[in-house]
C-alpha cells in the first residue's frame, strides 16, 4: 500500500546518502515503481555511481533505462558518452532522454575537463 511505497522512498534516499556504491544495482532495480527516488540517490551518490548506473542502460524494463539516463545526465563522465550515443539511436522512448543526456554531459566536460 501507500506506507509500504513511503517506507521505500525513504530507504532509497537513505542509500543514496550513505554513498554505498553496492546499493547502486538494488536502489536501480527500483526505478520500476520508484524512478523519481532512485534518480535522486544516484545523484547524490555521484559520479562515482556511474560505473554501475551504466549496467542499467540495457535493462528489460524502460523506466529503469530512463533513470539510468537521467542519472547519467546529473553524474555522467566521459566514461558515459559511447554508451548514451548508443541509447540516443534506439526506437524507444529514452532515445530523447539520453540526446539531453549527451549534452549535458559534453558540457560538463568541456567545463570541468571530467
């Protein structure tokens, strides 16, 4: 019910703070139900999510690709960009989320130098 999804919003922001990288694939495998969430921890946990977000671009299921590249968008490094161009020229609906995604990560870069 309603307390069960609560419980399990506050678990993921929970994960997300404590900067555990071995809650990345768990905290992904809820964006099925819980994408918003899931976004935000991976956020906070960083670039250093990354390496791990990237094994969910493939996921059978389409909203945890999109959160994937959506997170990817927020910590993505160079490390990202041949696998989001890969995403930007697929025929499903993350194909415009990871184009934005692209960008906002070539930018980053070409700010940061990361």
């Amino acid at each position: 019910g309603d307390s069960d999804q609560g419980v399990a919003d506050c678990a993921i922001q929970a994960l997300g703070k404590f900067k555990d990288l071995r809650a990345v694939g768990p905290i992904c495998e809820k964006a099925t139900r819980h994408g918003f969430q899931v976004h935000e921890a991976l956020r906070s946990m960083g670039p250093a999510a990354e390496a791990e977000v990237l094994k969910y671009l493939n996921h059978s299921d389409e909203n945890v690709r999109r959160t994937a590249v959506l997170a990817l968008a927020d910590i993505g490094t160079a490390q990202c960009l041949p696998l989001l161009e890969q995403v930007s020229h697929r025929g499903d609906s993350t194909r415009g989320e990871a184009q934005r995604a692209l960008q906002m990560v070539r930018e980053r870069i070409s700010k940061n130098g990361t």
